[in-house]
C-alpha cells in the first residue's frame, strides 16, 4: 500500500532579486515519518518551509498540503516552530501558550489545560505564571517547542528545535518528537545537528544553492555511501584475512576494507573458521555529517 503524502511540491522555485533561492524542489513528506529537510546555510530551507507554510508565495511549481493548496484553514493542522523563536515576552507564559492555541482552533479550557500539561511534560509548571521575559534561553526554547504543538497538529515542521537545549533537555525533545510520531504525526525536521538526523529521521532531503542533492531513506543513502568494509570487535589479536586489501586498527576496533568481489558475509565466515572470538561485526557506513561535508563541499 502506498504511503500518504501529507507535503508534496513539484518544481518549487523561489527567487529574490535575481537569485534563485529555491531552484525546481520535489518532495513527497509521507504520512507518520519524521522528515529531515537538511542543508548548509543559505541552502534554501527556511524559504522552502516559508513557501510550505504559504507565509511566501513560490514564483513557480506546487505545494499540496493534506491534498489540497495551502490554506489558511489548513494552518490549524499545522504547528511551526521558526528558527526566529518569538513569543510575547511582556504576559504570563501559560497565558501565552493557551492565546496561541486558541488562535489555532481551540477553546479556551482546552487550550489551558493542554498548555498547563505540556508545561509540566517539559519541567516549566512552575514557570507557568512568569513572564515569558523572566524565563532563561533555555526555558524560552522549551516553551517555544510548546507553543508549536499546543494545539495538537497533524503536521510539526521544526526549525533547529534543539538549538539552546542542554543535553537532557535535546533527549526530553527527541522523546517528544518520537512519541507525536508514534502518535501518527508526521515531523518535517531541520537541524544542522546530523546525529540527531541519524536517530530520529526516516527519510531526508539535502539541498544545497536551492538544489536537492540527496533524497531518500536515511538508510539507503547511508549504504550507497558506504566504503567496501567492515567494522568489529574480537578478543585477542586479529589476524588479517586473506580477502581484506587493508587493515586499521581504532582502539579496541578494526576495520578492514574488503577486495573486490569479497564480501562481508565471505569474512565473518573466514574469521569464525580461524577462531577469532568476535564481539562486534558490522558493515561499515559512515555517519551522516561526512556525507553531507563530502556532498555539499563537492558542489563548491
């Protein structure tokens, strides 16, 4: 069965003064997925998220959004985290929090008892009658992400959601972001942090100077990258197997690279039939931040 589209664009295309910042963009965003849209700086991601949100309007191609052209119905399906967080810094953060969700649908109990639940989900019950003015960076971060979801939407597009964010505060957001999509949400993610990508994205579009460059399951783009090699683990010394052209050793790990025509599988065989007591043994594929310096810095 075919997966929902819940975003598609064809041909998406943006200029400004003569650049073009969004150049013929195609992308489905399935149904229940958490959606990397990826780039460095200047890529095009905002202009795109904008164009999605119709805060802009494209100077060519199509967005459907849940089926149909952007709406300002529609908006109420949608929650939105910028990468420009603002809220209104001057009332109390849970007066705040519930105003939004009612300019969102919701009636006033609803949108207050919701806003007072997230509060508490993200440590800031007690901050609930401070001046968003009076909440430290990190506090504001936290309340912002709340104010994204408070009104429950069927899609969460976040820009940079853990920028600010301590440690425990990044897991506390990944749970969340996790559970909205074990929930049947479906999450357009954008963040420079790559291994936050690799743990919490299905799918992922790279872009750069507007382009897409990668699109596609995380994993599949992962193994098209990856070297012809194999990482692991053993007690005791290894001996170097007759179908590995080249061995490194990284602390208590190795990883060989593979003749051709060798395969993994023809190398775990040969080292379990020497004895080797393996611990570890995987194929090796590089993590995300090195494909995207090789890919982007390759179209420099």
């Amino acid at each position: 069965m075919e997966p929902e589209i819940i975003i598609q664009t064809r041909d998406l295309t943006k200029e400004f003064d003569g650049l073009v910042a969004v150049n013929r963009l195609d992308m489905d965003v399935h149904r229940g997925e958490i959606f990397g849209l990826l780039g460095p700086n200047g890529a095009g991601k905002t202009t795109t998220i904008r164009m999605l949100l119709d805060i802009i309007k494209p100077d060519d191609g199509t967005i459907r959004i849940f089926g149909g052209s952007p709406s300002e119905r529609m908006k109420e399906r949608i929650g939105y985290l910028p990468e420009e967080r603002g809220l209104y810094r001057n009332i109390k953060l849970l007066d705040c929090l519930a105003y939004l969700g009612m300019l969102k649908g919701m009636d006033d109990r609803s949108a207050s008892e919701r806003a007072m639940a997230l509060l508490e989900r993200v440590g800031l019950a007690d901050q609930a009658r401070s001046k968003v003015k009076e909440l430290s960076k990190g506090m504001q971060q936290k309340a912002q992400f709340v104010a994204a979801i408070v009104h429950d939407p069927e899609l969460v597009i976040l820009d940079e959601p853990f920028l600010g964010l301590d440690p425990i505060n990044v897991e506390l957001v990944k749970e969340m972001i996790l559970e909205m999509q074990e929930g049947g949400k479906t999450v357009v993610l954008s963040t420079h942090q790559m291994n936050l990508v690799e743990e919490l994205c299905n799918r992922i579009l790279l872009i750069n100077r507007g382009k897409a460059v990668l699109y596609g399951p995380l994993a599949e783009i992962k193994a098209h990258y990856a070297q012809h090699s194999v990482i692991l683990e053993c007690g005791g010394e290894l001996p170097e197997p007759a179908g590995a052209v080249r061995l490194e050793r990284r602390g208590h790990k190795y990883q060989l690279f593979l003749a051709e025509g060798v395969s993994s599988r023809d190398i775990l065989r040969e080292l379990l039939d020497k004895g080797v007591d393996l611990r570890r043994f995987e194929v090796a594929t590089p993590p995300l931040e090195e494909i995207f310096i090789t890919v982007v810095g390759g179209e420099r």
